[in-house]
C-alpha cells in the first residue's frame, strides 16, 4: 500500500504560466476572472486561497485540446509541465487586468458573442484558483455557448478540511458579487444574464441575488436563467430566500442527486438539515413548493457520471453539459481539487463529520498524511489555522514553513 500511494502523483499544478500555443486543432477558451482571492508569489498560481481586501481581475484563455484527445465532460490536466496543447488543457493567456481593462473586455466579448449575453460561473468548496479556470473553461467549451463568460472565484482553500473556513469565505465575497451583479444589470450592453452556480457556491449566489433584490425593490429581468447544481444549501434557508427576492425572479433550475454523497456530509455537519441539492423533489413539500416557486428539477440522481462522490455530475455529464448550453442558448467534480486518501476518510466517515475543519477532524488524516502526498499537502496548510492541538494542554503550537511550503508543527510538549 505505501509503495502504490507513493507512486499516485495525480496532475501537475500551477498550471497558469502560458504556454505557445502549438496545436492548430485545439479551441481557445477566453474568459473575465473577477475574485477575492489574495495574490500568489508562486509562478503559476496567480491567486491562493486566502482572502483579498479588494476584488482583483484577470483575463484568462485556455487552450482545450482536440475532441479526439479527451472526453465531453473531462477536465484534460498536463501530468506534467509545460502542458501540451495536443493532449492537455493549456494555458495561453493569464494576466491580471485593471478594473477598466476589465470592462473593454466585456464590451469585447458581448461585440463578439451577438446577442448581448453573459455567463456567470460561481465554482463550489475545495476549488484552488487553476481548478476554478479549467473546469470553466470545460463547461463553456462542452455547453456551446457564446455568451460572455465571466468566472468569479472566491477564496477556497481547495482542502476538504477547511470546510468552515471557505464557507465564511462566502460570505466574504457575497458584497463583491452583487457589485458584479449590479454592474452587469446597468450595463447598456448586457441584455441577459445567466448564472451557474455549483455546491457551495449556491449559497453565494443566492445571497447576493437576495441582497440585490431587497436592495434594489427587485431583481432585473436580464438576469433570466439561474441555474443551481448541487447546491449545498438549507433547504429552510432556501425558503426565505427565494420569498425575499420577491414575485419577479430568474427561471431557476435545481440540478438534484439523491446519491451525492458530498452533500450527505454536509447536512451531517449542519445538523441533519436536508441540504437542497439532495433533496427527492418528488416528495411533500418540496414538490409543491417548487411548483409554487416556479423552479424546473433535473433529477441526476440515476445519471453514472462524475466524480466518485456524485457531486460533479452537471459538468461532467456530456448529456447534462449540454442541455446547460441549450438552456442558456434558449432563454458547469466540482471538487477539482486534489484529494487525498485522507480527505476522502474524513469526508466518507460521517460520523465524524462534524469535526471538518477542527482538531478531530486533522486527527483522522494525519496517520493517512504521513504516507499520501496529496493529504499531506492539503493537511499541511490547516495546521496552522488551528488555536491547538491534540496533546497540547492549552500550550500554543510553534510552527515552522519548510522549503517544500509544507509546515511541521511542535507543541510544548513534544514526545
């Protein structure tokens, strides 16, 4: 067992240092990236997964490679760098533009897209900036639509054990978004919005149409398709969220698995709380309620595609990604990032659910981190952002970066 996860490597990352662009049979992905992420001294990260005082902007393209080297629904990451168009997703472009530049792209790419239309993704927990970027530029390539993409990626530590720390995170950015919302709703050039919005990125999603609805007295009537897949959302929270954007909202559609696993651990987490992305809509009251709301189900529950956790199911489905594209025309795992073994315990072991993001919870992976390079290296960046550890007695923890980026931590009382 040491010797196979020794030798499990998994994808290359820091993927955003542009390459030449070598493969004439590739399609080209150009995308706005709005976030709240800080900025990253790493070559190739860009952003990191902490929080940033002001909202930055970037203008990404990705090269995606020829329809016969990967899947409908794949995410083709490079084993190793620099990627290769032929075979992986690659970066071409990745600068980080001024508010202004900001805007003549998006007067750009409406010019371009005919119809005045814009796509706004919200990516869910566990996501690093790069996963964020890929698997948008999947969904736009495999929807086939033309709309204006506009990807808005909030800080995630793209660990399964910061589960608290990003849903705060959330919240952090929800005034951001409805700035984006409010800018997009003004702008002359923009005829219609359409918003995508996976797992935890629903709650953001909704607040900010929430907070842009008692705001403004109502919702626009360009922002026409929201589209929420997997949201890890209170059902009862739901309720009143839906109620407080009034009588004029989008036409939402509720991408629902029974089988996802990822959201059963979630509402372990938060009480026993049905979580809305899992709910049977064939049962009392959600059927009604979403008959009276108006909201059209997709049931994926029967759908065998995804990640293992059945949470991706929307983007990496090809049938599902592209009644999207059809969707928005007419009118995108999302846990990308690594996990190691030790993750996937924790995240299997609802029973211990509840102590995502706590001592217990590192307790769990830390045997697994010492053998797994992928939970060693998620692991590695929560210690620190505890007040203590097991074995601690109430004595501080001293910790140290090495030159890997990985921390080793000693307690007072060390054995």
């Amino acid at each position: 067992m040491l010797i196979i996860l020794s030798g499990c490597g998994g994808h290359a990352r820091n993927v955003l240092v542009p390459v030449a662009d070598s493969e004439q049979k590739s399609t080209k992905v150009n995308m706005l990236v709005t976030t709240t992420r800080s900025r990253s001294a790493v070559q190739g990260e860009m952003f990191t997964g902490e929080r940033a005082r002001n909202a930055a902007f970037a203008d990404i393209t990705v090269s995606i490679p020829p329809s016969d080297a990967r899947k409908v629904g794949e995410v083709a990451w490079p084993k190793k760098l620099p990627a290769n168009p032929a075979t992986d997703f690659a970066t071409l472009k990745a600068e980080e533009i001024t508010r202004e530049d900001a805007q003549k792209w998006l007067n750009a790419s409406l010019l371009k897209s005919g119809d005045g239309s814009v796509l706004v993704f919200i990516h869910g927990f566990n996501n690093r900036f790069e996963d964020s970027v890929y698997r948008f530029a999947q969904i736009v390539q495999d929807s086939g639509i033309h709309s204006a993409p506009v990807l808005v990626t909030w800080p995630s530590r793209g660990s399964l054990l910061a589960y608290g720390y990003d849903r705060e995170s959330t919240n952090y950015t929800r005034n951001a978004l409805e700035m984006l919302f409010q800018h997009l709703a003004k702008e002359q050039n923009v005829k219609e919005v359409s918003i995508l919005a996976h797992s935890m990125g629903n709650w953001l999603a909704l607040e900010a149409l929430r907070q842009m609805a008692i705001r403004n007295g109502r919702l626009p009537a360009k922002f026409q398709n929201v589209m929420l897949a997997s949201p890890d959302v209170d059902v009862d929270i739901f309720r009143q969220q839906i109620a407080d954007m009034g009588d004029q909202h989008p036409n939402f559609t509720l991408f629902v698995s029974q089988d996802d696993r990822a959201l059963a651990v979630s509402r372990r987490v938060w009480g026993d709380v049905a979580r809305l992305g899992a709910i049977d809509p064939e049962q009392e009251p959600f059927k009604q309620e979403l008959a009276d709301s108006q909201i059209t189900v997709i049931d994926l529950t029967k759908i065998k595609a995804g990640d293992k956790l059945n949470h991706g199911k929307f983007a990496e489905s090809p049938d599902v990604v592209r009644l999207i594209g059809a969707r928005i025309s007419d009118g995108q795992t999302l846990t990308d990032s690594k996990e190691g073994l030790g993750d996937k315990l924790l995240a299997a072991t609802t029973g211990t659910a509840a102590a995502v993001g706590s001592v217990a919870g590192l307790i769990l992976a830390a045997p697994v981190a010492v053998i797994d390079a992928d939970t060693r290296d998620n692991y590695a960046g929560q210690v620190s952002g505890l007040t203590g550890s097991a074995g601690t007695k109430g004595r501080p923890s001293k910790c140290m970066a090495g030159e890997s980026g990985q921390r080793a931590c000693e307690t007072g009382n060390r054995k």
